[in-house]
C-alpha cells in the first residue's frame, strides 16, 4: 500500500526476484512511479478498506507492506490486514520514531527511518534474499535478520538453535534486544538474527522459509 517513492522502489524490487505484487493507492497517477515494465496489479483506493484489499488479492497475498505518506493509515491497513485477513507478514512504515517503538510493542513490525526504508522492508518482507547486518573483511561470516515461518512460533529459540545447527545470538521483540536463555520461545512478532558462514545463507532461508521439520 502505497505508491510513493518508497512503494514503487519495493514493488519494483520485488516484482524483479519473481514475486507477483499488487500496488494499492489512493492517486492513479502515483502509478507512473512504477514505470511502463511494471506488470503488477495497481488498485485505485484506500488500503485499509477490505474491498480494495479483496480487488488486490489480498486473500493470496504473502506479505503485504504499507508504505503510504500516512503513519495512521498504514497501521490501520496492516492491522486490517493481520487481523481479518490473516496475513502474519506484513510491516508498517511510520515516520514518528516514538511510536513506530509503541506499534513495535503491539507485534507489528514497523520501519521509523526513511533513508533505508526499501532495504528494511524487503528484508522483513521475504523469505529468501536475507540482507546481512554485519559480516566479516573476508565475507566469510555473516549475522542476518532471518525471516521465519509463521510455524516456528511457540517453539524454543535453543532448540531452533540446535536444529539448524548455527547461533541464534538474539531476538528483537517489541523494539528491543534479547538474548535467549534456555527458556526463551520465539514469539509472533519476534525478528530473528542468525550468525552463520556466508556459504549456509541460502540454506537457512529456506529451511526457515518453510514450517520446521517434524521429529
């Protein structure tokens, strides 16, 4: 939701790693943004209004992203979205720091800062494609924010860590950091960071892309 500069950059990014998107906006002529290679849906209208949602394909969807000029609109679409809908991916962008940190709180993942909006986006986004947060001068080792499955919620961060077979150093959970102990349950809403070789990335985003195996 969203066409700005920010929306038709993601819908543009996302649309080019193979996925389908759908762009909703109140301004058809925010549409040109996308450019005339753009084969998505664009849908005229407020993203929060179920109709509009339904006309976008919002019962298929994946993710969905508000990143509209509007902090309260945006909530409310991602709220609407999360709740009737069913679509645990989804995040807000919001331009008031102080209460992306409140929406944070209430387990929905929000983006406060506007120069690496499309990168953070994305990468709360998909499944696959995970940016590094830090990696080592050889490129050897990295620390990434993974994106998991909606099925690995409920189970205990140590046995994930055991599972994978790779670190799990800490989670963010309503905006701040922890580091689990034995007992500490990955939590809907949690990001998840993994330390692991360069060489292991595609492989853990897609065992975490997937519900976690049975035993």
């Amino acid at each position: 939701m969203g066409c700005g500069r920010v929306g038709a950059s993601l819908a543009k990014s996302l649309e080019k790693r193979g996925h389908s998107v759908a762009v909703i906006d109140v301004d058809v002529d925010s549409f040109r943004r996308l450019g005339p290679d753009f084969r998505g849906r664009t849908v005229k209208g407020v993203g929060f209004d179920r109709e509009v949602l339904a006309e976008a394909g919002i019962r298929e969807a994946d993710g969905f992203a508000a990143v509209s000029s509007g902090d309260n609109s945006n909530i409310l679409a991602a709220r609407v979205v999360r709740e009737q809908f069913g679509v645990h991916n989804v995040v807000a962008r919001i331009y008031d720091q102080g209460r992306a940190e409140v929406y944070e709180r209430l387990g929905i993942p929000t983006v406060a800062t506007v120069r690496w909006a499309a990168n953070q986006v994305l990468r709360r986004l998909l499944p696959e494609g995970s940016e590094p947060v830090w990696r080592d001068p050889a490129g050897l080792v990295r620390l990434v924010q993974m994106h998991t499955h909606h099925d690995w919620v409920g189970r205990k961060v140590h046995a994930i860590q055991s599972q994978v077979g790779t670190p799990l150093p800490f989670v963010v959970r309503f905006g701040k950091g922890v580091v689990p102990d034995s007992d500490t349950i990955l939590q809907d809403g949690d990001l998840l960071f993994v330390a692991c070789s360069t060489e292991r990335v595609s492989e853990l985003e897609a065992i975490f892309a997937r519900p976690p195996a049975r035993h």
